[in-house]
C-alpha cells in the first residue's frame, strides 16, 4: 500500500476561508429569502454553500492523524452545544417578549421525544434547529474517518477504501437527492433524508481533492480562467433547473460548480490583498452566522417583523424585500460577538 504524506494540520487557503462567509450568508438568503424569482435564483445558486463546506472540511483532513480527529470531533460537538443553548436562550427571550409561557418552552425545547432522536441519530434532522443536521452529519463524517483510521492503520494508510465508500454515498445521493424530485418519486424517507449520505460524499471529495490536487490541475491544464468559466456554467445551470423543472437537494449543475469552486480555490489560494491577515476571521464568524442565523430569523418573525412593519409603515412587499437584509445584519453583529468573546476567553491570564 502506498505511503502517503501527512500535511501539517495548520495549512490554511485563505480563499477557502473568505468563501465560506460568503457561503454562509448565501444560506441565509435561503432560510428566509427574497420574494419572487430573485430569492429562487438566489436559492439556486446558494444551494452549493453547504456541498462545498463538506468539501472544504474534507479537504483540511486528508493525512489528519487520529487525535486532531477526535479533537476536531470534540469542537464540534461544543459547537453543537452552543448552537443549541444559544438558540434556545434566543427562543425563551422571544416567548417572553412576545407574552409567552417561558418555562414552557424551555421544557419543550429541551425534552426530546423517542421519534425525535431518531430523526437526530439517524436522520441528522433536528427539528428545533433545523440549521444544525450539518454539524450532526460532519460528527457522523468525522466518526466514520476516526473507526477508518483506526482500521486502515493511521494517517498513512491508503484512502481508496473511502473513495469508494464516498462513490456509493455519491450513486446513492444523486438517485433520492437529485433524481426523485423531478421524477416525482418519494423513495423512503431514511435513505435520502440522512445528512451523512449528502454531507459523506462532498466530505470525501474534498479528501479526494487534496491528495490529488496537483495530478488534477496540471492533467486537464485547468487556470483560473477556465475554472472561472466552468463555475459560471454550472451555476447557470443551477438557474435554469430552478426555473423549469425543479430542483431536488443538489442540481447537476450545482455538481460542477462545486467541483470548478473547489478546484479554483485550490488554485488561487491566496485571498485579496484587502482582505489578507483577516481570512482566518472571515471563517470564523461564517461558522457563527451559519449555527445562529435561523434562531435570529424566527426572533425577527415573532419580535421585530410587526413592530417594524407598523413602525416604518412598510407594506407588505416591502417588508418582505426589507427581512432578509435585516437577519443577515443580525447574524454578522452576534457572529462578532461571538468572535470577540472567544478570543477573549482564550487569551492567556497575567500571572499574580
């Protein structure tokens, strides 16, 4: 079997970083978007944000040894916590403001039901934060990668048993994700429905990317240009299967945008000038807005949305046009917030 090298854990793509901002809030744009056929563009073109956080994790873990993978593990599994403290304290504070009962809804957040964990343990799928089945399907990635390594003997065993794990993810999620809706086939609700068989595929892919980056570039002769081109193609293709048949968890046009991101990112690593030192920042709060923004929508909804309305004397299209805005200026304020608060914790204590 071939030895592979084990990359420092450090390596950092600034590109990647600055990115998932922008992914992140392109996920907003989705959970509460623009009225009319701008906010379904939007949502097809934002519908490559989350493949392409897989990939990009993926990525960061190709030669990982096996205690960053159970550290990594463990992070996030504190950010689940978080995400869920923090939407539930929002939550009691929207049920208060609004004449709730607010021990009531805490008892109702909190307590989970047998159905309920099911949906979380094997579905991904947690119905009181809805955004979080992608920190649910990353912990199931990142088990699968720790009992792999654990199986194929550490970093610098080969990684073709999870290609083809990742190639089976991949079949089976392009026949329930991506065929069953505009086919109008309702497979069972377990087979396409887990976030690990849509996150486990562009997770490994990212894997994929990694070790053979170079081979790929150089091979088929792909500049920044050409991926440029491939990226606007493939997300062109997102738009017009929105706007005729559908479409579906991932539309093949979002496929090669996915891929033709990944690639440029890879080549082009380095962020603007303007934005150089302040990357690793940038992927730091897209990781805030992402676990916290759709706590911050349902607070405007049941908080801000009527007094506002009445307040500005907003009709109704207008509003609607106004909300978006709005959540996402939230979900950057508290996604500061965040930050500032954890570099703070972490700083180091004056002795004495």
């Amino acid at each position: 079997m071939s030895s592979l090298p084990n990359p420092p854990v450090s390596i950092r793509n600034d590109s990647m970083d600055c990115f998932k901002l922008i992914a992140s809030l392109a996920v907003v744009l989705i959970h509460i978007p623009f009225p009319g056929r701008v906010g379904a563009l939007f949502t097809a073109v934002g519908s490559i944000a989350v493949p392409v956080f897989f990939a990009i994790t993926g990525y960061f873990n190709y030669g990982a040894s096996r205690d960053s993978v159970v550290r990594r593990l463990k992070s996030i599994g504190k950010l689940y916590l978080f995400a869920f403290v923090a939407t539930a304290a929002l939550g009691a504070v929207s049920t208060g403001l609004t004449g709730g009962n607010v021990l009531k809804f805490l008892r109702d957040f909190c307590l989970f039901g047998r159905e309920e964990l099911f949906q979380i343990l094997l579905l991904h799928y947690d119905p009181r934060n809805l955004q979080l089945w992608y920190l649910l399907a990353l912990m199931f990635c990142y088990g699968v990668l720790l009992v792999y390594l654990d199986f194929q003997g550490g970093p610098q065993a080969g990684y073709r048993p999870l290609y083809a794990l990742g190639c089976i993810q991949f079949l089976l999620f392009a026949a329930f994700g991506m065929l069953a809706q505009p086919a109008h086939w309702e497979p069972p609700e377990v087979l396409y429905r887990s976030g690990y068989f849509y996150g486990g595929a562009f997770f490994t892919l990212g894997v994929f990317l990694r070790e053979y980056q170079e081979r790929i570039l150089d091979n088929f002769r792909l500049t920044p240009r050409k991926l440029t081109v491939l990226l606007a193609i493939g997300l062109a293709l997102c738009c017009l299967q929105a706007t005729s048949i559908g479409g579906g968890r991932l539309s093949l046009g979002g496929l090669l945008a996915v891929l033709s991101l990944m690639l440029l990112m890879i080549r082009c690593p380095q962020a603007p000038k303007a934005l150089r030192g302040r990357a690793a920042c940038l992927g730091r709060l897209s990781v805030y807005i992402y676990i916290l923004h759709m706590a911050l929508i349902r607070f405007y909804d049941s908080v801000l949305k009527t007094p506002l309305t009445a307040g500005l004397g907003l009709p109704a299209d207008a509003e609607s046009w106004l909300a978006p805005w709005i959540v996402i200026l939230l979900s950057l304020l508290c996604a500061v917030l965040c930050d500032l608060v954890r570099q703070g914790s972490r700083r180091p204590r004056p002795v004495g």
